[in-house]
C-alpha cells in the first residue's frame, strides 16, 4: 500500500490550514468585519522576496485585500498566519480557532458534524504541536517553503495526506516500500495485468511463428506487429510492478538515459538500479531525516516495529535518525532493492527481445531519390493527432561523415502542424536534401529509439560504401 510521507512526498501548510479556520473565527463578527460568502484567506509565494503573503480572495481566487498582517496588533484585529508571526500571534490564532471547535459547541449537533469537528481538533492539534515549538517551526517553515517553490501541488490545507501519483514527472520513491519484506505476488500480478491490457501469450506465440515462416507476407507482417505492440505494452505496465517491488511508486525514467538502442536496454535498466542505490537512495534516507528532524514524519518500521516476529533494536531518538540508524537502513533498502531486481532484469530482458523485433518493421521511407554520396541526412519523425492526422513530432539533421546529429533548425517551428503542410512549405529548403519520413509507431515509448536505429544503419551503409579499397 502506497503511504506519503509527509516532509518528503508532500507536507500539510498548518499556517493555511489555521488560516481557514481563522477566517471563520472573524466570519462570525460581522459588525466588526464584512468577509462576504465565497471570499477566503489565500497564501501566495512572493518569488522576489521569498516569503508567504496572505490575502482575502474571492471565489475565483482574485485578490480582493491585502496583504494581511501575519501579527496583530490587536487580538480583535484581522490576521493571518505565516512563517514570519510572531510567537503571540500563534497561540492567539490557536486560541481563537479552539473556540470554535471546543466540544461544547456541538453538545447538540448531529454525530457526523460531531465527528467533523473532533476530526478538526485533532487537526489543530497537530498544527500545534509544531508551530509552537521553537525548534521545530523553523526547520518546518523553510520545509514548507520549499514546497511552495517546487510544487504547489503537493501542499495540502486540510491536513489530508498527498499520494503525488501523476504529478509531474519525478519519481516517487517510498523508503518504507523498500524496507518492507512484504513482497506481494508477482505471478497475480502479471495475471492481472494481462486481464488489464488484453494480453494473451499463445496468441503471441502464433503471431511469431507464423511470421518466421513467411516474413515477408505483408498480411502476416501486420498480424505479427500489431501483437509485438500489444506485447510491449503488457511488459510496460509489467516493468511498472517490478519498479514498484523495489519501491517506487512510480518511476517515469525506466532507464539510464536515453534509449536508443535496443540491444543495450537490459544494461540501461541495471544501471538506472545501480545508481539509484549509489546515488539517490542516501538523499531518500537524508530527506526522512529532515522530516523527522521537524516531526511531520515518523521513524521507519524498520527501527521501531515488529520486524519478522522480533522486536527490533528502537535506537532512533524521537527526531532524529543516528549513523547506525541511517547505515541498517541503507544496508536493508540496498539488499531488498538488488534481491528485487531480479525480477525487473527478467521483464527488461523480454522487452529487449520485443524492441529488438520491432525495429525490424520501422515505418520509413525517403521523401525523394536519394544521393548517395550525400553524407546528410534529415529524418522527419511524425506522429497521430488525436484527429487521426500526421504531425511533425521532431526532425533531426544526421552528418553519417562527422557522425553528428542534431535539431534540423529550418523545421523547428512547426512542431505539432500538419506534416503535409510542413512538407509543402519547407519543399525549397528540402529539396536538395536527402529526406526521410518516419512515422513513428505509438506503442513505444522511448521516442529516439526509432529514428536512432534508423541512423544507425544508414551510418553503418555509409561506411561500407566508402570504406578505403
């Protein structure tokens, strides 16, 4: 199961969370403040200045006042809560926000708004528990203002944790996951898989076999295509469950770099493995520290849990991991992460073998005659718009005599329009070249792997045409 942890996946702004509630607080005096319905405290990150402001915002999240003052004057006086309040102005905000929520207002209220309200206690207790420590608030407040400049999305008001599956494109790695000795099922899995994608390994198997015996029946060509396409998709989301054994949530980059070629993708995964254990895993660790240095996280299981039946040794303190702490977590996260990735080189291996039969069925052809003894190349590579229609995905300018490639310039500006369109426009600059027209096939992922095979080979026919005789 998939747990956030806060401080590293996502963190909860309890001055904004406080900030609501606050802003209920002064709703209720009305003689003293006109805060129409629809209006609420919203925080803004100040890029130039780097500090959270507060403003009263309409609906639509339009400034209507402000910036608030972060510490009052006056304790009947608007305000709003930030890193900068003064230590005052905290027990004032919890003061105010408590008597709200104290459980006398809800002796006669329904259970579910009775059960609401206990929940949003314990919510500002936890809010408290930090904002009124001194050592805590700091490390926290630069915590959170971290967040504010990397992603917004990952910060919660309410105090709901945030799974950040989908957002952006960072992996997301969880420590516990990797600690866990809990290894779920792998055959299950890929049986559930197959039911997700369709897959179905006999029909596969027909598709192959038949294409070895006649390869160059187009018919059969298409069959036997079409299930390498379905192939790899199941082994996509296969390679996901491998990922995810190890401890990711979700990995976006499934290689070391680029793939571009597809007899080396086994190498490209181990070494996206080795890496990760040698490089990141270690700031994974640092960064569980710094959350559990603040207090919005606490110490792996491993440390303080039933591990296998046997109690294990509780050496970390409350707030901090020690060297001995951080090394046995390293040491299990590395053994269980290596053990796992057995199973991830044997879906690497297969989908190696797919890549490697796909690049056989490359849908290419050269726009014009071509002169051979013009060592440039440009390859268009296109793809399908959602309307069915060739577009202009990238076009790469390719020297086999330097063996160069680079951005052909002349078509950079016209990403995403009509390929014939393209074509028709750039005709003069395109004349004089040798120009190959790629369309790219849809069920491989690894964008370059294509057109770079494809440079390949015609850097490799340059060189047997002009070797020295």
């Amino acid at each position: 199961m998939v747990q956030s942890v806060e401080g590293v996946h996502y963190i909860f702004d309890r001055y904004a969370f406080l900030n609501q509630l606050l802003f209920e607080y002064f709703s209720t005096k009305p003689d003293t403040y006109d805060l129409k319905n629809g209006t609420h405290i919203a925080s803004q990150f100040d890029q130039k200045t780097g500090r959270l402001r507060n403003f009263i915002c309409n609906e639509d999240n339009e400034i209507i006042s402000g910036p608030l003052k972060n510490t009052p004057d006056d304790k009947r006086e608007l305000f709003a809560l930030g890193p900068d309040s003064k230590d005052h102005a905290i027990h004032l905000a919890l003061r105010h926000v408590r008597s709200i929520y104290h459980s006398d207002q809800f002796t006669k209220k329904a259970k579910s708004i009775k059960q609401k309200a206990k929940e949003t206690r314990e919510r500002i207790d936890t809010a408290s528990e930090i904002l009124k420590d001194p050592e805590a608030r700091p490390l926290y407040s630069e915590k959170l203002i971290a967040f504010y400049k990397k992603d917004t999305s990952l910060i919660s008001t309410s105090g709901v944790p945030i799974i950040p599956l989908g957002i952006g494109t960072d992996d997301i790695f969880m420590l516990d996951m990797a600690l866990s000795e809990e290894i779920p099922d792998s055959s299950a899995a890929k049986e559930r898989i197959q039911a997700l994608t369709g897959y179905n390994e006999s029909l596969f198997k027909k598709a192959e076999k038949l294409f070895k015996v006649m390869p160059d029946d187009e018919d059969i060509r298409s069959v036997y295509k079409e299930a390498l396409g379905d192939k790899l998709a199941y082994l996509d989301h296969l390679e996901t469950l491998a990922w995810q054994l190890i401890g990711f949530a979700q990995k976006n980059e499934k290689a070391k770099g680029f793939v571009t070629n597809p007899d080396n993708y086994v190498e490209q995964v181990e070494e996206a493995v080795q890496a990760f254990v040698e490089e990141a895993l270690p700031q994974e660790i640092e960064a569980r520290n710094a959350a559990l240095r603040i207090g919005t996280a606490k110490p792996p299981l491993l440390l303080t849990g039933n591990i296998d039946g046997k109690e294990a040794n509780k050496t970390s303190s409350s707030n901090e991991l020690s060297e001995d702490d951080k090394q046995k977590i390293y040491q299990t996260a590395k053994k269980n992460i290596e053990e796992r990735a057995a199973f991830l080189k044997q879906v690497s291996q297969e989908k190696q073998e797919v890549l490697s039969a796909l690049m056989g069925f490359i849908d290419v052809q050269a726009v014009a005659a071509v002169n051979k003894d013009n060592p440039k190349s440009i390859i268009i590579v296109t793809y399908k718009n959602p309307e069915g229609i060739e577009c202009l995905f990238y076009a790469n300018l390719l020297d086999v005599e330097l063996g160069d490639v680079s951005t052909y310039e002349p078509l950079k500006g016209f990403f995403r329009q009509n390929i014939d369109h393209v074509l028709s426009v750039a005709k003069d600059v395109l004349s004089e070249q040798n120009v190959y027209l790629m369309k790219q096939n849809p069920k491989i992922s690894d964008h370059y792997l294509e057109s770079t095979y494809f440079a390949q080979g015609l850097a490799d026919d340059w060189e047997k045409a002009h070797q020295p005789r």
